[in-house]
C-alpha cells in the first residue's frame, strides 16, 4: 500500500490525533512493508535545506522515545531515497491520510486499522485455495516483469499480513463476507482489506451462465436478469474486491504436465484422452476417477499440493493462454493467474 498524508493533519491540536499519527508511523516503520509517500509531507520532516526537523514537532517529542526518534529519524532517511516505480503505482492501492472532511481522505483513526489489521482472502476451503493462491503467487514471483508486486504480495503472505478465511462452501460465501463486513474488526475499513474468490462451477463454455449468480448479485450490489461479462469483472462501485473463475474450479488450472507428473494411478488412455481435449473442454472437465484414476476425496487433497510443487509460472500461461483478461492499469492483456495475484495485492 502506498501512504500520503495531507500535510495539515500534522498540524492538529488535538492529542488523541496526534496519538494516533505517532502510532501510524511507526508502525510504518516497524512493518516496512508499506510505501510512504515522503512528498505529500516532506516539509514536516525536513527543512528548505533538507535538515530533519521532526524531532521539535509535538508528535515526535511527545509520543516518541528518544530511542524511536533516532529509529525514526535512520528509517525516514532510508525511505526518502526510495522510488516508488511506476509498477506500484500502478497495482498497490493508494491511500491520502487527513480529516479536513473530503470523502477521499481517511481518517487517522481508520487508517491505523488499514495499516494494522491483517486482510484477508476469503475462500471456499481455507486450506485448499490458500495453497492455490501460495503457489501461483510463489510461481510468478520469479521472471515476470510484475515480479516485485508478487514478491511483495508473497512476503505478506509469509509474515501473515495476509490471511485465508474458510467458507466451507460456496454457499456460505456471501454469509461469511457479510459477518467480516459487520465486524468490529473491519468497521469502516472492510472495502481495503477484503477479497473474495470462488469457483464459477461451470460445467461447460456456456459464455457467462453460472450457478451463482446470486453470488455476484451481492457482490455487485445489485439485481442481474442475465449475467453479461461485466457483470464478471470487479468495478469500484463493488460491494469488496471479489473474483470468480473463469474455470469450472481451482482443479481445472492445474497444467496437464504436471497432473501427469502427479498422479501416478493415471493410464495411458486416461492421459491420451486429456492430451486430445480442447482447451475449453479441459477448463470445464470434472475430473474423477474414470479420467485420472482417482475419486473426489483424493482430488481434493491431492491437486492443491500440485499448486506448490516445483514447475514454473510459464506452465500457468500456457494453461490460460487462450483466456487472456484486459488490465486498465497497464492497457495490455494479462492471464488470469496475473489478474487474481493483482486483485489480492490491492490488499496488502
């Protein structure tokens, strides 16, 4: 995430504010996984001559300790010299610290939760589609020429800023965001920290006919006759930041290469008649025990440890090459697999 501030909040008389602003730094400090954005209050730690002056202003001399201050002083130093690329700019969600009453701003009592709070990903099976999502994050981390938010999206993962939280079900999905949503924990903030993904289960290319429709009427608040395909992408007017397969199910994204390297009980018919499918026959596939040699409940444990053994990213292209998904941000086409590790991104 990247952190502005709109410089007159620094100059608040109120204690608890400044409290509250003392905490949010240095738990920027501490996390060092944010980006701040030293321009938007650069003359509140330096002067004309580029000479640190924070140590006079009230937060710092009330709410730091002189050991925090020199930490504080060493941290902002290293931070000034640090560029934030276009590619973050680009892919982390930006957020303007201030409470001068402009609905764009976020209060220093909100933005602390944002800051603190761990995000969360909310999935069918917490541990099943985390270990989808760990390894396509893991995958992409390395190579691509988003490789740094991936990195930084995967570092979060590792140091739990972010976490999975289990449905048990597709059908409990929207029950299970709306309890988040009503939280304590995310009051105010849930638009920032929140993300759901479910499968489409779709059993053929049928455009966009899903069985879950009313899924995505709650999260695009509002009624749908018939799903039409923007009614598949997110938009900011939406409930949180959610997605939905494009394939029947997370199984469906699992590369034949590496099915086959997998799954030992598989006969050369079997493989000879997966290798023959279109791509489109193989996204709506249910795999079972008369295609691979294996029933359901081994499915389901087996293919998410498929997700994080050793293949490279450029096998989750191949597998998606023939669904490609438009990205505003950069005006170019990307995979899927890019497109959910960006969504996940927005909340780090």
């Amino acid at each position: 995430m990247i952190i502005s501030f709109n410089p007159i909040i620094f100059q608040t008389q109120d204690s608890e504010i400044q409290s509250i602003l003392a905490k949010i730094l240095l738990v920027l400090m501490e996390t060092n996984i944010h980006f701040i954005d030293i321009k938007s209050i650069n003359a509140i730690f330096y002067d004309e001559n580029f000479k640190y002056i924070f140590d006079s202003n009230v937060i710092s001399r009330t709410h730091f300790s002189l050991q925090q201050q020199k930490t504080f002083k060493e941290f902002l130093n290293k931070k000034s010299q640090v560029t934030i690329t276009n590619l973050y700019k680009q892919h982390l969600k930006h957020i303007v610290i201030g409470s001068n009453g402009d609905k764009k701003e976020i209060e220093p009592k909100h933005a602390y939760k944002i800051i603190t709070e761990r995000s969360k990903v909310i999935v069918e099976n917490g541990i099943n589609d985390w270990k989808f999502i760990k390894g396509i994050c893991q995958k992409y981390s390395s190579g691509t020429k988003r490789r740094s938010i991936y990195e930084l999206l995967n570092r979060a993962i590792k140091d739990e800023l972010i976490e999975s939280e289990n449905c048990g079900g597709v059908g409990e999905i929207t029950k299970v965001t709306q309890r988040w949503i009503n939280s304590n924990r995310y009051q105010n903030i849930y638009q920032y920290k929140l993300i759901a993904i479910f499968d489409s289960d779709k059993q053929d290319s049928n455009k966009f006919i899903t069985p879950h429709k009313s899924k995505i009427e709650y999260f695009k608040v509002k009624t749908i006759s018939t799903v039409q395909p923007i009614d598949y992408e997110h938009e900011p007017t939406d409930l949180i930041l959610w997605h939905i397969l494009y394939k029947r199910k997370i199984e469906n994204y699992v590369p034949l290469n590496v099915l086959f390297k997998n799954v030992t009980l598989i006969t050369p018919q079997q493989q000879t008649e997966l290798e023959n499918k279109t791509n489109d026959e193989l996204d709506y596939i249910e795999y079972n025990q008369d295609n691979i040699g294996i029933s359901e409940p081994r499915i389901k444990e087996q293919f998410p440890e498929m997700f994080l053994s050793d293949f490279s990213y450029r096998d989750f292209e191949k597998r998606c090459e023939h669904h490609k998904v438009f990205l505003l941000e950069t005006n170019e086409l990307v995979s899927e697999m890019e497109q959910i590790l960006l969504k996940i991104a927005k909340i780090i």
